[in-house]
C-alpha cells in the first residue's frame, strides 16, 4: 500500500514536471515555428536559439500581481485557473508511455481521460462567468458550445477505435496495434476490422483535438480580434500562466491520445529500435503539426465551426461507428 | 449528396495546398533585420537631414553664397562665413540646422549649384530633449571624418 502511494506521488509529481516542462518548451517551439513559417527569426535574444525564453517569462508571470477585477466572483476567479491546470496533470496518470512506463493502468483508461478533457470546459465558462466581463462572457459562452459540439464525434471515433481493440484499457488498445504497422488503427488493413475508413476517423479525431484544445483555428474562445483575450482578459500573473500551461498541457494529451489510439502508441514500424522513443517522436510530430496548422490557417467563424461538426463530423464518424461495427461483425 | 462530398473533399484538399506552402515557407530564409545587431543599407533617394559634403582635401565645399538660407520655406538653416586675408573665396564658419522645423523638402539642396549639401543616411535620431536637435553641421562634418 505504501509503495503504491509512493509510486502515485511520484507519477504525479512527474506528471506535473513534465507538463510545466512541456508547456514551456512548446510555447518556444511555438513561436520560434511561427516565426519560421513568417519568415523572420522569432526569440533569440535570451540564450542560445532562444532557449531562456520560457524560464524568464515564467519568472516574468510569477513576479506580477494577480488582480482580481471589482465585481468578481473571487473564489471562482481564483478556481479556474487551477481547474484549466488540474484534469490535464490528472490525465498524465494513466497516460502509458512504454510497457512499463505508466503511472497508474486502468482498465477504463479512454474514459476517464475524456472525463478529465470535458472538466477543461468547467475551466473556461468558470473564468468567463467569474470575471464579470462581457467579452469573458461572450467567449466562456463559445467555448462551452464548441466543446460540446466537438466531444461528441471524438467520443464515437474513439468508441470505433476501442469497439476494434474490444478494450477501454489503453495498453490494450497499444497491444492490439503492435504487431506491424498494418495494424496501427490509422492503417487497420491487417486489424481486427480491415476497415479502409479509417484515416478518416484519424483526420476526425485529430480535427476534434484541435477544437477540444481550443487551438487555432477553432480557438473562439480566445478570439483577440473580438473578444481582446476571451476567458483570460482579466487574469494576470500565475491565473494567465496557469491558463497557458493548461492549454500546452491539453495539447500533449490530445496529442498522446491520438498516437495511443491510432498510431500504435510506442509500437515501431518494422520492428525498429524498439522503445519509448517510438512513442516520444509520434507525440512530437503531432505537437508540430498542431503547431503548423495553427500558424496555417485563419479562424473559423463561430458558425463555421458548429456547421463543421454537427454537419460534417458528427454524421461521419456515427457512419464509420456503425461501418466498423459491421465489419467486426462479419470478419 | 454528391453536392456534400464533393465540398469536404475541396475543403480538406484546399487545407492540404496550405499547409503545404507554409511547410515550404518553414525552410526559406528569414527575411527580416534584427535592428539594433543589423541594419539595412539605405536607398540611395533616402532624405535624412541634411549634410555638408567635403571636397578632396576634406573641407567643406560651401562658398557660404546662403542660397540655402534663402531657400529655405521654415527658415532652419543660418550660416556664416568669412574671407581669411589673402585667400579669394569665403571659408564656411557656421553652418546650424535646426531640424526641429525641417520638413525635409529638399529646397536647400536644390538650391545648391556647388553640391555643398546632401541629404544624410542618418536615422537614430530619437531623443527626449528638443537641444538635440540643433545640429551644427561643421561639427558633424569634422566628426564624420573622424
């Protein structure tokens, strides 16, 4: 008993390690990637490439005042950033990076991180609603509708991909895809279902990613051009700071869902050197990519967005649900 | 029906063509200056305000004729000259801009038929007190040979 809890303290203290980490170092990678794909050289003034960057705006953050705006909800003010933070160090937890590299394996490991993903929307409508501000208003109000719009066909798509792995349990559906790379679910030619839809699915759950992350081009809730800052206008400090690294962290995960699900975890094509490292790289290429899609593309609008998912997404992945249920009916 | 699948399959290609010319936007050169570590050369057309220009012995080439002076609308320029004994022409003493008013216009260098003055490349100008803005131009010249 006590080594379990030992063995938590340390995942979680891990976990939370690996998510500031990450969240600082994306936010460099972000915006030296932006600033390559503008042509000009983004930081890199503060150490070699810029490296300093992040460190110096966190002690920046850290140094300010946080200023609760007059009229506001203070506890839920203060909640809120914590709330945007909490399900993403949480969902770290039953993340399997390798074989032996998991903190705590549950056998219902889809679900409870799609359980922590819909807290993070708790997050932006407490902020907006707390900072009695109408563009925070306006933008919690966006937010919660896309996050509920855009739950529902990544929800079918990953019940297709646990429906082909016949298992909530996340090393599971990693086991059923490690056989060749036929089998990852993107590719599931040689899986259980032999279903052709499903790049599709993987394109579905991928764009669902970006919109449950509030990532650029569905980031609505954040919208500068409209909203100044959305549902952090009126945070400062460590509030902002914790709010950003809420974001990055949504990001990892979103990203190490996606390869989990159908990019066969840390399974190597090949059978390569195999190891942890398969896994790390596919996570770091899904990050670019989220990286690149954002500084591609310009917003949706609100209604652009919705159209796209109760429209396009939502009939598509329930067709692909039902076709994959058939499928594993007949074979 | 076809009418649908038709737009998400344009949709998804166009997204495809965009991502695909930024991927190539990501290994082209920077095309920016980082200012204060580099700068850019300045068009040869660039007005700054204006200079003396020095002959080959390094002295400036004004006959100090005060066409300038005239020619001025804001009234920023006033110089002076004299004749050294013995010597024929007049030897500039003082030549003050006041770039608080110059707009710029390029009438003094028009009005010069000895290419005494052009404009300067000289842009970090900024500062907080309206003194630094008396320029006297003999001193720059000798800083400028400097």
């Amino acid at each position: 008993m006590r080594l379990t809890l030992l063995n938590v303290i340390i995942a979680v203290v891990l976990a939370i390690a690996f998510a500031a980490v990450n969240a600082a170092y994306l936010v460099w990678a972000e915006r030296r990637g932006a600033a390559r794909i503008q042509r000009r050289p983004g930081p890199n003034i503060n150490g070699p490439f810029g490296l300093l960057q992040p460190p110096l705006d966190g002690i920046k953050l850290m140094a300010k005042q946080l200023t609760i705006p007059g009229g506001a909800d203070r506890i839920m003010f203060i909640i809120a950033p914590v709330l945007a933070m909490f399900p993403a160090i949480m969902s770290f937890v039953t993340i399997p990076f390798s074989d032996s590299i998991v903190a705590k394996n549950m056998n219902v490991g889809v679900l409870m991180i799609f359980a922590f993903a819909s807290m993070g929307s708790m997050s932006l409508l407490i902020a907006g609603w707390s900072s009695r501000n109408k563009y925070s208003m306006m933008s919690s109000v966006r937010a919660v509708s896309q996050a509920v719009a855009y739950e529902i066909p990544m929800l079918i798509t990953a019940i297709t991909v646990v429906m082909i792995a016949g298992s909530a349990d996340l090393t599971e559906i990693v086991h059923q895809q490690s056989k060749s790379i036929l089998h990852w679910n993107i590719f599931p030619l040689l899986g259980n279902s032999h279903n052709i839809l499903m790049p599709f699915s993987f394109l579905i759950f991928f764009m669902c990613t970006l919109a449950e992350t509030n990532r650029a081009p569905f980031d609505l809730g954040e919208a500068e051009s409209e909203l100044v800052a959305g549902f952090h206008t009126e945070y400062g400090s460590m509030g902002f700071g914790l709010f950003f690294m809420g974001e990055y962290a949504n990001i990892v995960i979103g990203s190490c869902m996606t390869t989990i699900l159908f990019l066969g975890g840390w399974g190597c094509p090949f059978g390569l050197f195999p190891g942890v490292w398969w896994f790390i790289l596919k996570l770091y290429l899904l990050i670019a990519t989220f990286i690149w899609i954002r500084w591609t593309f310009p917003r949706t609008t609100i209604y652009g967005l919705l159209n796209l998912c109760w429209k396009i997404l939502i009939p598509l992945s329930l067709f692909n649900l039902l076709f994959t249920a058939g499928l594993l009916k007949v074979f | 029906m076809v009418a649908y699948f038709t737009e998400i399959f344009t949709g998804l290609m166009s997204l495809f063509i965009g991502m695909g010319i930024t991927f190539k936007e990501f290994f082209k050169p920077t095309v920016t200056v980082s200012y204060p570590y580099e700068t850019l050369t300045m068009s040869a057309r660039y007005r700054g305000h204006i200079e003396l220009v020095e002959d080959e012995e390094g002295n400036p080439q004004c006959v100090v004729c005060g066409l300038c002076e005239k020619a001025c609308p804001s009234d920023c320029i006033s110089l002076a000259g004299e004749k050294p004994e013995g010597g024929k022409k007049k030897v500039l003493t003082k030549y003050k801009l006041d770039f608080t008013k110059c707009s710029l216009c390029g009438s003094c260098v028009e009005s010069c038929s000895f290419g005494a003055i052009n404009f300067s490349k000289d842009y970090n100008l900024a500062s907080t007190n309206k003194e630094d803005f008396y320029f006297d131009l003999l001193k720059r010249l000798e800083e400028r040979k400097k």
